[in-house]
C-alpha cells in the first residue's frame, strides 16, 4: 500500500541522516530553533456531509449529502502528517503543520442526490471521492517559559483545500467541485516536562467567521501528545487529534457546504 511505505519512509528518513546512539536528551533540548516531525496520522472517525449548489440559472439549493450515510465513505484510514516550528527568538517562533487526507466511498444511492448540476435518481451505482488537504502556517508568541514549561498565543492562517467528485458511470453522470479557503487561526498551546526525556504538548485552535467576502464558517482544533526524547536528536511521539470544521462558500466557481468532524492517533518520529 504506497500511503503505507510512503509513511515509514518518512519515519524513517530523519533517523538515516544522523549516526544515532542512545543519548541522554539535553535539559536544554527545548531551545533548539528548528523542530520537525513526521508520521502518519491514523483517522479512527470521520464523517460530514457536503452541499453543492446549482451553478448556472437561478440558485437551486442542493442536497445535503452525509458523507457516510449516503455515499458509504470510508471512516478509518491513515493519512502522512508532517507539524514542526522555527524559533527565531527567545519567546517567538513559527508553526507549522500539513496534512492530508483521502476518502473514496461506494453506494447504490437509496434517494435522489442534486449535486451540483446534476441529478442522481435514487437507485444510481455512485463512486464517489473526498480530499482535504490541510496547511497551517502560525505565529506563536510564548509568553511564559522556563526550562519546564512553555505556554504560548498563536496567531495565523489555516488553509483547507477541498475536492469532492461523484460519478454515476453507468448512467453517464458525473460532477465535481474544489474549492480552497484561507482562514485566519487563534489558538492556545502548552509544552510541559514531566522529566528531561519526556514531555506533554498540547494545543487548543479556533476561528470563527460569520461573513469574510465568499467565506463562512468554524474550526475547533484539539490534540494533545506524549514525546520522548529517545536520542540527541530524535525523538518519539504519540497523540490524539480532533478537528470539526463547517465552512460555507459562495464564489463565481463554487455555491455549497462542507461540515466534518475527524478524529484520531498520531505517531511520529521527532527531529530537532
């Protein structure tokens, strides 16, 4: 499976750049200026429904269509994820995290679906695909830090880029629609030693908007983590994630609504 070695290869990747012996972690391994880390993010739950308008003509409002219920997408797969920082300062640094994420589904549609500009009667065969990719870019001022403990404000910018196709080959219908929704990102996050190997981080990000030009909508971002620093250079970690994200868009390429709810385990490999 190419997401499988596609994973391990990028686990694998930090460890055979550096000659790596057992280590004890430094106590001032948290001011190390560059973090990076790779894994795979392994989706236990995620379902949503998706809504897209009628393009051409008078608005014709289309079906809310639930992800599971109705097109029989997939609920658990593994996803690469990359996250990390740059300091460039005592109590500043930048943020960073992507990912990916990719659900293909299979049903015989049990009512009519309009999507888009097209109808699919009930009884249709539908394959259908979903992606979201997801890039952030933040700032992060830590305003209380000591060799212990780290908190800190984030300020940014959360792009999600969507895609979802449905395809009734057999009646010859198919109709896609993408879209791409830069959104500003506030957030909350917390470092904390239980010892000079081992650490906990968590972090807390939302925004809301209620009109922004061709955007509407709301994220809540949570997960939390356990690291331990296993060498100098590289160590490990294991989490949780749980985002819940709804956006409205009304632009001259795309009329809809996307709402999901994910969630589920991170295990990476930590270079710094």
């Amino acid at each position: 499976m190419n997401i499988n070695r596609n994973l391990f290869a990028a686990m694998a990747i930090p460890m055979s750049l550096l000659g790596i012996t057992p280590a004890m972690a430094d106590e001032g391994g948290e001011n190390d200026r560059f973090s990076l880390s790779a894994g795979g993010y392994f989706v236990t739950r995620t379902n949503g429904q998706i809504r897209l308008d009628q393009s051409v003509g008078p608005v014709n409002i289309g079906t809310s269509i639930d992800w599971q219920r109705d097109l029989g997408g997939d609920t658990a797969l593994v996803a690469p994820r990359i996250d990390g920082y740059y300091r460039f300062a005592q109590k500043h640094r930048v943020d960073f995290s992507y990912y990916s994420i990719d659900r293909d589904g299979q049903v015989v549609t049990q009512r009519d679906l309009n999507y888009g500009d097209v109808n699919f009667p009930a009884g249709s065969s539908i394959n259908s695909s979903f992606s979201t990719g997801v890039t952030k870019l933040a700032y992060t001022y830590s305003f209380y830090r000591t060799p212990e403990i780290e908190t800190g404000l984030t300020l940014g910018l959360h792009v999600t880029q969507l895609k979802a196709t449905l395809e009734a080959a057999g009646l010859g219908l198919a109709e896609a629609a993408s879209t791409t929704a830069p959104l500003p990102v506030f957030g909350f996050r917390l470092d904390y030693a239980l010892s000079p190997k081992w650490w906990v981080r968590g972090k807390y990000e939302l925004f809301f908007l209620d009109k922004v030009d061709e955007y509407r909508g709301s994220l809540n971002d949570f997960s939390i983590a356990i690291e331990h620093q296993t060498f100098k250079h590289v160590g490990f970690g294991f989490g949780y994630n749980r985002n819940s994200l709804e956006i409205e868009v009304n632009n001259n390429n795309t009329r809809g609504a996307f709402n999901s709810l994910t969630s589920g385990f991170m295990f990476y490999v930590v270079l710094r």
